[in-house]
C-alpha cells in the first residue's frame, strides 16, 4: 500500500478523510478500510460500521459498506446482516 498516496486521504490521526473519485484512489482508501477487518470472521452491520466510524470522519458508513462489497473486498448475506471480508485473492 503506498502510505504516502493514502495520507493525503487521510486526517492527522489517520481517518479517512474522503472517498476519492478517482478508482485507483478509491482502491487504495477502501484496501486501508478493508485491512482493518480480519479474514475468515463474519461481522454484523452493526459491527461493521463501527470500525468504519472508527477509521473514517465523513460520517458514510453505508457508502462506505456499498464500495467495499462493489469493489469486491466484501460480501454479505442478502438481507445485509452478516458481512465478510473476502479472501484476498479473490479480491480485486
């Protein structure tokens, strides 16, 4: 991850400040977001947006969840109760 890219997203405690428009800034935001998530273990939406609110300032969580299962890094159940990160070579 280039951790130079990534501070310009972020706030001085490292809060994601911003998704950028850019896909290849929005790949390298969503990977830090996703890296705070352990593999194998299934989370709630609760749970879920916890860390994000935890790793971000904008207040989108829900934005943030929708990119992160798009840009293929999550999955869920179809009633968006239960979330996973996904193994990081099926990742995009």
């Amino acid at each position: 991850m280039d951790t130079r890219e990534l501070r310009k997203f972020q706030d001085k405690i490292g809060r994601i400040n911003i998704l950028p428009r850019k896909p290849s800034k929005q790949l390298l935001v969503l990977s830090f977001l996703a890296s705070k998530f352990e593999a194998g273990r299934v989370y709630g939406e609760k749970e879920v947006n916890q860390i994000l609110n935890v790793n971000h300032n904008f207040n989108d969580s829900a934005l943030l969840r929708r990119e992160l299962i798009e840009k293929g890094f999550f999955e869920r159940t179809a009633d968006g109760r239960e979330y996973w990160k996904k193994d990081s070579k099926d990742s995009k």
